[in-house]
C-alpha cells in the first residue's frame, strides 16, 4: 500500500513524510521546454514557432480548466486525508509546470506575431492584438501574484507537523477558483487565436 493511501485511512498527523520534497527534476523538463522555445525563436521557421505556440497554449488552458472544473470539484467532496495526500503531490509538480506553460504561450506568441507580421497591423485590426497581449498580461500577473504565491503556502503549510486544514482549505478555494478564472480568459484568447488565423 503507498504512503497516500495507508494514511488516508488512519489518522496520522501529516507531516513531512506525507508531503514530499519539490523535486528539482521539475527544473530539467521547465529547461528543456525554454530551450525548445528559444531554438524555434531563433531559427524563425514559421511551423516550428507555431506548434511550440500551440502546443503550450493548449496544455495551458486545458489544465486550467481540468483544474478548475474536474480536480476542484473532486478535492471538494474527498475526505480531508486524501485531499491533504493529492494536494501535496499535485503542487509541486503544478509549480513548475503551469509557469512554464505560461512564460512559453506568452514568449512564443509574441514572436509568432513578429514573424507573421501581426505587429504591423493598422488600427483597428491592431485591437485584437492588443486584446491577446492585454490578456496575456492579466494571465501573468495572476499567475505570479496569486497562484504562484499561493501554491507555495500549500505546499509550506503541507509539510508543518500539524499543518492547519483550515487555512489550506481557504487557499485551495482561492486557488481553484482562480484557475478556473484562468481557464475562462484563455478561452477568450483562442477565440482572438481562431481571429488571428482565420485574418483579422
Ligand atoms: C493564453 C494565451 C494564448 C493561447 C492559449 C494561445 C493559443 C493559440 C492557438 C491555439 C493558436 C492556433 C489557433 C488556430 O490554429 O486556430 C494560436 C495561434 C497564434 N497565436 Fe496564440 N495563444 C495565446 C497567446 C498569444 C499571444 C499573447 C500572442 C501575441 C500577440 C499570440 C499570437 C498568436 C499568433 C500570431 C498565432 C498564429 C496566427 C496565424 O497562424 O495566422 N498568441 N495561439
């Protein structure tokens, strides 16, 4: 039996056995995927741009909104040990994965429209760009401002001998509900993206 499990069932204070340490792997593949970002900004194929765009804003908005209406629903209704013994799984690995995602769609987005000439654009086609670029900044700075930070409070509040259930839990609210806020906006931003292939 895991550790997850044989704790769910008794009623084992949760300590640091129950929430493991960031693992720095996390770091390696967030590496990889900047440098697979930076090779196609450099090389300034078209295709390549594209997919590594692509691919980063749909694992992005897709995991927001699994998050935030499929994995916050279930955390609600499980007991409050198999919650603790998701959550301090789950963030760790969040907090390497969602930035990345994030700093990649964002990076790469802006480039693309470079290379494609979306920069150029003359008023009032330029408004969807600035809408891309005004979401993309709101996209950030909730990322950074409250996700972030309150992704760490879990995953610190986690490891204390006796971490307080009451103060997770109103994080963990705060943080689903923002994800799915997230998931939200992005949805406007592939309708700007559908926009943006089709001709503005
Ligand atoms: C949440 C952030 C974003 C997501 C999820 C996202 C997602 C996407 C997707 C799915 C496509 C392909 C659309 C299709 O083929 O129908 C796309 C294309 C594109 N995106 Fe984004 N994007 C994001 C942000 C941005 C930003 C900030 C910019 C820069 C202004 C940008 C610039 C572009 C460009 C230039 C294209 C290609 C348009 C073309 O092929 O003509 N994106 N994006």
């Amino acid at each position: 039996m895991s550790d997850a499990t044989s704790q769910a069932g008794t009623a084992a204070p949760f300590g640091d056995e129950s929430a493991p340490p960031i693992g720095l792997h996390g770091l390696l593949w967030s590496a990889l995927a900047v440098a697979v970002m930076i090779a196609a900004i450099v090389s300034e194929i078209p295709w390549f741009l594209n997919f590594v765009h692509v691919m980063a804003g749909i694992l992005w908005t897709g995991i927001d909104l699994f998050m935030g209406f499929v994995v916050g629903p279930i955390l609600k209704v499980v007991s409050l040990d198999t919650r603790r013994a998701i959550i301090s799984r789950l963030m760790p690995r969040m907090l390497f994965l969602m930035p990345t995602l994030a700093i990649v769609t964002g990076t790469s987005g802006w480039y693309l429209a470079k290379l494609l000439g979306f920069l150029d654009l003359a008023y009032p086609q330029f408004w969807w760009v600035v809408a891309a670029l005004t979401i993309i900044v709101l996209l950030t700075i909730q990322g950074i401002g409250v996700l972030l930070p309150t992704n760490l409070r879990v995953y610190f509040e986690l490891r204390k001998p006796h971490p307080d259930g009451g103060r997770i839990g109103g994080w963990m609210r705060k943080y689903v509900i923002v994800t799915a806020l997230q998931g939200t906006m992005q949805i406007a931003m592939i309708v700007i993206m559908a926009r943006f292939v089709t001709g503005l």
